[in-house]
C-alpha cells in the first residue's frame, strides 16, 4: 500500500512524523511524496493557536476529497489538534477512519494494523532512531525533550504534550551519531524548551554540556539550538556557545512581551530588567550574535502603555529577527478566563504597527550585511537552476532568510562555501562566491 504524510505546525511534531515514516517503511509500506498518489494518508496536525487548528481541519478536508475521489482509502489524522479535540472530531469528519492523540502513540500501530485488517500484532512504537529524515540531505532536527512545565497562561502545550521529559543524553548522543553516519552537517537541537533540558532527569540544567558533546561528533559543522527562555540562559551556557566553533552564534530567544504587567499575567519567568540585561550581555559577549524572538500583541489586559513600552523595547533593541502574533484565545487555558479580552481589531492594529517597523528593521540590518563574507551551507536550487539557495550561520531553515548564490555548475547541495554579500532582495541577500 502507498502512504503518504502530511506534517503540520512545528519542527517537534515534524519530528514526530519522520518517526511515523519510519514505522511504516519498517514494515514495508511503499511511501509517497504526492498525496494524490497516496491510498492511505496521514496527518499530523499542530492545535496550538486558532490559525493553526484551521489549517489542519482545512488540510483534513482537502485530503476527503481525494479519499473521496481519488486513490486514497484511508485517511488517518494525529497530533496535538486530536489531543485536544479528538471526540469533536469524530462527530465532525466521519470521513477520517482513524484519529490517533499524541498520548496513543505507544499503541499507535496496533490500532492502524486492526485499521487495516493486518492483524499481525506487531510490536512497534516510534523510534528515535528509526526516523526517514524530511529536512533535505544537511540538515537534521534532534529532539531532546518532550512536553513542557512552564505554564504560560495563554499556552495549552502542557495540556497537550504533558510536563517536561528529558531524553537521557546517551540516547541523545547515540542518535547524533546515527546522523552523522547518515551525512548531516547541520544539526538543530530543539524541544518546546531547550534550556530546561536535563532538570528532571539530573536535577540540574544540562543543555551546556549536551552541546559540547555533540560538537565532539566529527562530522557536524554547525550546532544550533532553538527555543532557548531568557530566565534559563545561564553564563555557563553563553560561555559554551562563545568557545566552540561549531555552535552558531543565533540565540531563539521567545519573550512574548517587554512589559513587567503583562510578563506576570503571562506566568512568564523573567521581567523587563532581566531582558534588557540578558540581550545586552549577549550582545557585550559575542558580537556577532543574531537574536531571534517571537511577541504577543493583544495579550488579555493589555493597555496602549504596556503596548507602548513593547514598541519602545523593540525599537530600541532592534531585534535580527522578530515574529509578532495577535494573542490567540484557547480554550481551557488560564487567559482565557480573563475578562480583559483585547478586541479583534486592536490587536490587529498593533501588529500591524509591530510589524511595520520590525520590516525596517530589518531592511536596515541586511543592508549592512552588503560587503561582508559569511560561510554558507547550499539548501537547494532554484527552479530555474540559476541560484543556489544558501544559508548562513545567521538563518535557520523555512522560517529565515536564504542567500541567492549564481550558480556555477561546480557547488553542489550540501557543500559549505565562502560568499561575499552583494545586494539585498527583499526578506533575503544575494552573495558571490569567494575563491
């Protein structure tokens, strides 16, 4: 049978996919690019937000359709959108044959071989180390933990995935070294809190040392790691990124906010001080550092001064890179029980506003790359096959920008190459190769 996969939302769950790939690829499935081709199709949804919960209903439905019309015979849907909604989603898409929550998938395949009338009783549950990679021939996501313990009020991540659980770091190590056997060069240390990483299992934060181990492993030539909470960034850890090589100096820094009333409603750990002190010292420590954030605009209680003080630290900090999202009201999460719900319209104004001159800001800063030289890793091709599609240690995969390389018919995906900036197109930079 042909199965095709559909990941939605995060890199984690993409994680989870490649795991899911895996399994059926062990037990001989052919498995397909093209869902139309497809006669079973799996969906991994993302339920964090309500943009999220409605492109996975709509990817729900457009896959119907070829079920309905096409090759496809069954139709299966996971993920954190059936963790959270799974009994509504069974009243509502009768044409979906299987809806399987995260906490099931220990017994996940028994349920699709009874699905299929396979009824051989395998044993099989996911495994890290048995994943079919869908992030190119360089680069490679290794996740280190599942589930989160912070209890942000407007997040219903620890009603979904559950608390915070480490992998132990020799399972983690172990499936880094399959990586490198397998040719990656690029790896991307991520979980929904990367610096909580070890607290449970060793009592103590063990990120800085998981990183320095993997910069042991021959073979990597870039080390990042994302999702990094400003209360957990200690000198120890700051410290190991500014001696090893291999880390790339690019901190994913999520503060959801600069005001000290709206942090507090939020549950979040750090205050404004503690931000300003933090980026500032990231910036004494290692010069060329990229920082990366994410911010919540329209956050229940938010007045135009909270607001205010928001626009003014983002001004000033002149973040590299900055997402802004209108606060998402989800249910059965504290926030959402708050009677100072900011109206629609007000919070699009304000991300608008955010917006507007975060694309200033960063016109202004890809300017000033023109002259300088990066080391970069080539991701792809352009269709027309003009252009390589590169990266430097300053972008992160899908969510950055790309440097346009003429291609040259020499350089070939995977390969790091010396390139001098030399213009800027839009959200990305143009190079020339060096030497």
């Amino acid at each position: 049978m042909k199965v095709g996969f559909i990941s939605l939302g995060c890199s984690k769950n993409l994680v989870d996919t490649e795991m899911f790939v895996g399994l059926f690829q062990k037990e001989k499935f052919e498995i397909v690019n093209r869902p139309e081709e497809a006669e079973l199709i799996v969906i991994n949804t993302c339920g964090f937000i309500e943009s999220a919960k409605e492109e996975a209903i709509n990817t729900i439905l457009e896959m119907a359709e070829l079920k309905e019309k096409g090759n496809c015979q069954f139709l299966i849907a996971t993920g954190c959108l059936v963790k959270r909604y799974k009994k509504e989603l069974e009243k509502a898409l009768p044409e979906v044959d299987l809806f399987l929550s995260v906490d099931e998938y220990d017994e996940m395949w028994n349920k699709i071989e009874d699905l299929l009338g396979l009824n051989r009783k395998s044993k099989n549950t996911l495994d890290y180390m048995n994943r079919v990679l869908a992030t190119g021939e360089t680069t490679a996501y290794l996740k280190i933990a599942e589930g989160c313990s912070n209890h942000c009020t407007y997040c219903a991540i620890p009603s979904i995935r559950g608390p915070y659980v480490s992998r132990p770091m020799e399972e983690i190590l172990e499936e880094a070294k399959r990586l490198e056997k397998l040719g990656y060069k690029e790896i991307i240390v991520i979980a929904q809190d990367t610096t909580k990483y070890g607290i449970d299992l060793y009592s103590e934060p063990k990120l800085a040392e998981l990183l320095e181990k993997l910069c042991q492993i021959a073979g990597f030539r870039w080390i990042r790691f994302l999702y990094a909470y400003p209360e957990s960034i200690t000198e120890e850890l700051i410290e190991v990124v500014k001696k090893n090589e291999k880390i790339c100096h690019y901190f994913d820094i999520p503060l959801q906010h600069f005001s000290d009333k709206v942090l507090k409603r939020m549950n979040r750990k750090s205050d404004a001080k503690s931000i300003e002190i933090l980026i500032q010292k990231l910036r004494q420590e290692i010069p060329d550092v990229i920082i990366r954030t994410t911010m919540i605009v329209g956050f229940p209680g938010e007045t135009e001064e909270d607001f205010s003080e928001l626009y003014d630290f983002i001004q000033r900090t002149k973040f590299d890179k900055l997402g802004a999202f209108p606060y998402s009201k989800e249910e059965g999460t504290p926030a959402s029980k708050l009677k100072e719900q900011i109206h629609y319209k007000t919070k699009q104004k304000r991300w608008n506003l955010i917006m507007k001159r975060q694309k200033e800001i960063s016109e202004s800063k890809l300017k000033e790359k023109i002259g300088n030289n990066y080391t970069a890793i080539i991701d792809g091709i352009t269709e027309d096959g003009k252009y390589l599609i590169a990266r430097s240690y300053m972008d992160i995969p899908d969510e950055d920008s790309v440097i346009y390389v003429r291609n040259n018919g020499k350089i070939h995906v995977g390969e790091f190459v010396k390139c001098e900036i030399i213009d800027v197109n839009g959200y990305d930079l143009v190079g020339e190769i060096k030497g």
